[in-house]
C-alpha cells in the first residue's frame, strides 16, 4: 500500500528533529569536555605554583632581564678581533678548544647509547610484538622491563650510575642505554606489530625456522621504519647527554654547570648555540640517511 499524503514529510521532520538533538547533545558533551579540562588546567597551574608572582618585578622584568644577561656585549668594530678583545667573537667563545673537546664526550657517549640500547630494543621488541610471540608471560614480561626503563628519569639513573661508577662519562652513557632500550623497545615492538605477516607465512612454508622468518619476513619490511626511529633517538640522545653532564655525567654539561656555577650566562648560551649547532649537523644527515633507505628501499 502506498503511504498516506504527508507521510513523507513528517518522516523527515522527525529526522530533522533527531539531528538538531544530536547537534546539541554533541555541543554539550564538548563544553563539558572543554570545562573539565579547563578546570583540571587550572588545578594543575595552581598546584604547580606557576601562577604564583613572587619574583621582583614580575615575571616580564625578570625574563627580559635574563635574556639581557644571557646575550653577549659584541661591539661591530671589535667583532673579529682576537680573544684578548672585549666585544669579540673569540672573547665570548674563549674556551671553544675546550668545548669542543667535550662536545666530543658528548657526542661519543650519545652515539654508544644509541648502537647499544638500540640493538638490545631491537633483540626484545620481537619477544614483545603480539603477533611474533603468542608467550603472553614473556611478551609481558619484556614490555614491563621497557615501561621500567622508559619511566626512570634520565637524571635520576645518572645519579645512580654516578654513585655506583663515579662521576663520568660511564654513568652518561649507561644512563642513555638504559634510556634507549626503553623508548625504542616500544617503539620497534609497536612498528613489528604493523608488519605484513604474509611474508613470514611464506618463509614458514618453505620450512624456515622462528629466527628464519624474522630475518627474511619481518626485517625486511621493517628496517626503514626502526632505522628511522633509531637515527631519531640519536638526536635525541645528544640533547639528553649535554643535560646529564650537569649531574656529573660527563661531557659538555660540566661545561655547562660551570657556567650556570659562575653565572656566566653569556657564555652558557655560547654553550648552547653550540650543542644546538652540532644537533643541527646530525639531524641533516639523519635526514638524509632516512631518505636515503626509505627511497631505496621503495624501489
């Protein structure tokens, strides 16, 4: 039979009416998520004590204050003059041989935590990517172990380290080992889980063993993608181990303590710009490596 006259229309005013009270359920729920947020916000500012004015001056004299301290007093006429000169750029740099050198530390303390946290992530991201190992007690086991080392703050496991090996370099870098099996762990077992297991069912068929299939199955479709985390961790790791040198770990954060302990700011931003060059230097050539596998291995 057909419909009465005006049938239709009321089914679409009744859907209509159905999508306005949609319309305004959905703008409802989003100004109570807004507000709750906004609250938890400001809890969180006042706990903090962020929004607590007891500096002289304010918070604008002050800031504005440290920047001029922070900047150097170059004059133009003097700018290339020698380091004996005030108002030189050899003057504000004075102990770049030194600098340099443990930026060196640095440098080599970062890329050892790298290649050895790294390797350790990559052996136990297989043992904690759900669809590689059905051991649910072992594949648990592995991703506690990466939370426990993800979680420990840097500074923490240098002091740490420090107290058990002595102040150095050695606690810098078992502190980024320690650092990196965390992080990269879940990221190499997260990138393992998004894996093509077609590949592996193929291996298994021809009679390859477990070690077999992951050398042949997995690694294959997987390499640029876990050598893209893992030459991003290096940057990282470089940013990390110029701050853990101010806790005695050695490197160019001694440089940096030195300077925060004589208030030298001038030359702890001269400091600075130069671990933000060096990191400069290295992310251009991880950029260029990461495009470099992700083009060959597209072709």
């Amino acid at each position: 039979m057909m419909p009465q006259d005006g049938s239709s229309a009321v089914s679409l005013a009744d859907i209509e009416v159905e999508h306005r009270r949609r319309l305004r359920r959905g703008r409802m729920v989003t100004a109570v998520q807004f507000l709750a947020v906004s609250l938890v916000l400001a809890g969180s500012v006042q706990l903090s004590g962020a929004a607590d004015n007891t500096i002289d001056g304010g918070w604008g004299e002050r800031v504005a204050s440290f920047i001029d301290r922070l900047l150097p007093h170059l004059r133009a006429e003097a700018l290339f003059a020698d380091r004996a000169t005030s108002g030189s750029l050899a003057s504000w740099f004075h102990d770049l041989p030194r600098w340099l050198e443990a930026m060196r530390v640095t440098i080599a303390m970062a890329f050892v935590g790298t290649v050895v946290g790294g390797l350790i992530a990559f052996v136990l991201a297989f043992f904690a990517a759900s669809n590689l190992n059905t051991n649910t007690a072992l594949r648990q086991l592995v991703r506690r172990g990466f939370d426990a080392a993800r979680t420990i703050p840097d500074a923490i496991l240098a002091l740490i380290f420090a107290s058990a090996f002595s102040i150095g370099a050695v606690a810098g870098v078992l502190t980024l080992i320690v650092a990196t099996t965390g992080s990269l762990g879940k990221l190499f077992s997260e990138a393992l889980e998004n894996a093509q297991m077609q590949e592996v069912d193929a291996v298994r068929a021809t009679g390859g063993n477990w070690l077999q299939e992951m050398r042949f199955g997995i690694v294959p479709q997987m390499l640029p993608q876990l050598l893209s985390y893992w030459l991003l961790r290096m940057e990282i790791n470089l940013s990390v181990a110029a701050a853990l040198g101010v806790v005695g770990a050695g490197g160019i954060g001694v440089e940096l303590q030195r300077a925060i302990s004589f208030t030298e700011f001038d030359t702890y931003l001269a400091i600075l710009l130069l671990i933000v060059g060096c990191i400069f230097v290295l992310d251009t050539i991880s950029e260029r490596l990461r495009h470099h596998l992700i083009g060959g291995a597209a072709h």
